[in-house]
C-alpha cells in the first residue's frame, strides 16, 4: 500500500487521484496490503506470493498484457525488482506459461538503462529508435504534460529528486520495452 514512510492511505489516494487524471478509474485501481509484501526499496518480496496475487488478478480481470519492470527495476528498487521476479518465475513455469497463452496475456518488461541515458530525456530518443526492443513509446509534449501531472499527484512522494527526475528522465517521454 505505500506504507514505507507510514504514509500508505495518503499513498493510495494519491495513485487513485493519478491514476484519474491518466483516464483509470479507481475501480480499475487494486491495491495489494499485505504484511508480507512491504513497501521498502531494500526487501525482495516472495516470489510466491506475488506470482500468486498477480496470477489471480490476470484471470480475475481477463487481463491480456502485462508492464513491468525488467531485472533492473529502472532504479534498482527491489520491490520493482521482485515483480519481475515473480513474472518471469511464473512465465518461465510450463503450466503457467501454457495458462498465459490460453488467457492470451503477453507481458512487457521496460528497459532499464544506464544513469546517462536516463536523464537525457529526449536526446535518447535516437539511440531507443536503434537499439532492439518489442515496443517503442515516445509520448508527445500533451502526453508527458499529462504524466507529470500524474506524477505531482503524488505529492507524499515528490522529494527533490524526483522533481529532477519529472524535469529530465527519458522515462517521462521514451519508454523502451521487451517481451518477457
């Protein structure tokens, strides 16, 4: 639930309030609070489990693609990190694997990339446009006004860095993914 800095029900009106303003409704919204799964950058979550709950909300939901991060986690946050653990782990089993092909459910995986690159902004463009990928999303001037708007949403979270990171991080305009 966001609850790092026990902020977790101020963290959950403010995705709700995001997630509106990029066209998600909250009853599109689904938190997970579980004790076993804290919000903390240094705890790896239990592959498990988390494979569990998302397995459960791909068939709940007839879900039929999945974004997460990659083994990098863009910022090495270990709980972006377990989610795709937990994909890959499930998606690599034989019968979960068969059961995502009949669900049809592919899943993308957005690229980490090194710290140069990150805050480039749109001088990566050229070099996301020749490097291999699945998919390719640049967003126009209106769709990275409309990100940062998302992002501000999340006031308990904007830190200084983070306003840097809204200013100048390729990842408010160019995301760069893969099939897992």
């Amino acid at each position: 639930s966001g609850n790092y800095y026990n902020q977790g029900e101020t963290r959950k009106k403010e995705l709700e309030q995001s997630c509106f303003l990029l066209g998600i409704p909250a009853s599109d919204v689904t938190v997970i609070d579980h004790r076993d799964l804290p919000d903390n950058p240094a705890v790896e979550w239990d592959t498990d489990l988390l494979a569990a709950f998302v397995l459960k909300h791909i068939e709940a939901n007839n879900i039929n693609l999945v974004v997460t991060f990659d083994a990098g986690g863009v910022s090495g946050h270990a709980n972006h990190i377990s989610l795709y653990t937990a994909l890959r782990y499930k998606y690599c089993c034989f019968e979960i694997f068969i059961l995502f092909l009949c669900l049809g459910c592919r899943v993308l995986v957005l690229e980490s990339v090194n710290l140069f690159r990150k805050y480039i902004s749109v001088l990566d463009v050229p070099i996301s446009c020749l490097l291999p990928r699945d998919a390719l999303f640049i967003l126009t001037e209106e769709e990275t006004e409309q990100a940062r708007r998302a992002m501000r949403c999340h006031r308990s979270q904007l830190l200084w860095f983070r306003h840097i990171y809204m200013l100048f991080s390729r990842y408010m305009v160019i995301n760069s993914l893969r099939l897992l």
